[in-house]
C-alpha cells in the first residue's frame, strides 16, 4: 500500500513540478474567485466571521497568500498549521493576520508569528481547507505521506473538509490506507467545490 502510495505521489509531483508559472499563476486566480463568491456560504452555511482553516502553499501547491488575503477581506478568522518539533504528530494552529504576520518555519513552511492554539482548534472551524496531491471522488486523498494532516483532522465532520488540488488531480481512485480521512469536497480552479463521497 505504502509502494502503492509512493508511486502515485512520485507521478503526480512530476506533474506539478512542470507547471509553468502562467498555468500556476491563472490556476491560482481562480481559486481566489472561487473562494471570494458565494459558494463557500452556500457550501457549508456559515456566515463572514465564521472560522476557516487554510494552508500557506509553498511551491506549486494550488494556492497562493492572495488566496488567504481574500478569505481575510471576506470576513472570515483564518486559522493556519504550524508544525510542532520532533516526530509527526497533530498539527497545532495560529490565526493568520496578513503577510506581515508569517515567518519561516520547520520544512521551510510559513507559519504565524502569533499565539498557538491546540490541535483542537481545527474541530471548531466551519471550513478546512486541505493540501493534497490527488483527491478521489470518494474522498480519498494523498498527501505529502507524513500524515500530518491524517492525525489532526480525524475529529472534524466530513463535510467540512475540503482537498484543494488541480483539476487533473481529482482522480476515479486512488489506494486508501487504515488512517486516511476521507474528504467531503475537492476545490479545483477550474470546478470550484465538487461534493465527493455521495455516489
Ligand atoms: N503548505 C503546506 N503546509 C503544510 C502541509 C502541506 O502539505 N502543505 N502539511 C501537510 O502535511 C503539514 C506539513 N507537512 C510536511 C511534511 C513533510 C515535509 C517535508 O518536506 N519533509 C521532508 C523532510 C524535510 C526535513 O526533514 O527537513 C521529506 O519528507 O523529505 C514538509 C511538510 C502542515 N503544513
Ligand atoms: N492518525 C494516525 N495515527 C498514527 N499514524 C498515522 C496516523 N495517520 C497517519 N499515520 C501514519 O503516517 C504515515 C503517512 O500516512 P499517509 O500515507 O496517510 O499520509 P498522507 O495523508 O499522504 O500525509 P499528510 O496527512 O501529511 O498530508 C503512515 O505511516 C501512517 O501510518
């Protein structure tokens, strides 16, 4: 299953690692439409105020801080992950308040300068907003395969949560492990929310 993992990891970040910064650039702009409209209220029914976790992407995962600034300016508290020292473990969060407010941390990653919450934190958001390699339509996703995510979002319901990937990488099937936690969504730049699971 691992090998199976892996495998597939290795060829969908051979994908993105040839995405030209114009793709990237329009691919980015459209999850901020997304993400600035309407859907998200008529998706999960909460209202500008409500709470929404996000991630800061680094390379060419799907995304972009204009993508945060726009959740900002929408009215919504926006948690975001930072990486506890030492072996994987639940991810803790900090509430994002603008560029100014991140620095670098473990990986690389950047992450809030400001107070840390409890890996609790997250159950209480409306939305979250997961990074992801591939997403498939039952909701099994793969992620960077340390299993950050996978130990901090087992508490959440599942339509809460949201895969944000590319659209060639919302897939018909991908290998589910015993700890996987199944998604409710895929956001796409091209599709914007697409319910998974329900078929
Ligand atoms: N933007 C973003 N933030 C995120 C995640 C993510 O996938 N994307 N995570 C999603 O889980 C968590 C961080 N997970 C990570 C897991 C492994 C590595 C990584 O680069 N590991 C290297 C070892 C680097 C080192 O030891 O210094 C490796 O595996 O080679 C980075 C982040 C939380 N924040
Ligand atoms: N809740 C958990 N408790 C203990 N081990 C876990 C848990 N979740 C995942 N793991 C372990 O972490 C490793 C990576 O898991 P997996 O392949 O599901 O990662 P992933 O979902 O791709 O990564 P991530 O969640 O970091 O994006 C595996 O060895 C898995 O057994």
């Amino acid at each position: 299953m691992d090998t199976a993992k892996n495998t597939l990891r290795q060829r969908f970040r051979a994908r993105r690692d040839v995405l030209s910064p114009q793709v990237k650039a329009d691919a980015d702009e459209h999850l901020v439409i997304s993400l600035a409209n309407t859907d998200l209220h008529d998706h999960f029914s909460a209202s500008p105020g409500a709470l929404i976790a996000a991630y800061v992407p680094v390379g060419t995962e799907p995304g972009s801080i204009a993508v945060l600034d726009t959740l900002l300016a929408g009215g919504w508290d926006v948690l975001l992950p930072v990486v506890v020292p030492g072996p994987p473990a639940p991810l803790e969060w900090a509430r994002y308040s603008g560029p100014a407010s991140l620095r670098t941390g473990r990986f690389g990653l950047l992450e809030p300068i400001g107070p840390t919450q409890a890996p609790s934190a997250v159950e209480r958001s409306d939305v979250v907003l997961v990074p992801a390699l591939a997403v498939d339509r039952q909701g099994v996703r793969l992620g960077r395969g340390a299993g950050y995510y996978d130990r901090s979002i087992a508490g959440v319901p599942r339509e809460r949560l949201v895969a944000v990937v590319y659209d060639e990488e919302l897939v018909d099937q991908l290998p589910a492990g015993p700890f996987d936690v199944p998604m409710g969504w895929a956001l796409t730049p091209k599709t914007g929310f697409t319910r998974l699971g329900t078929t």
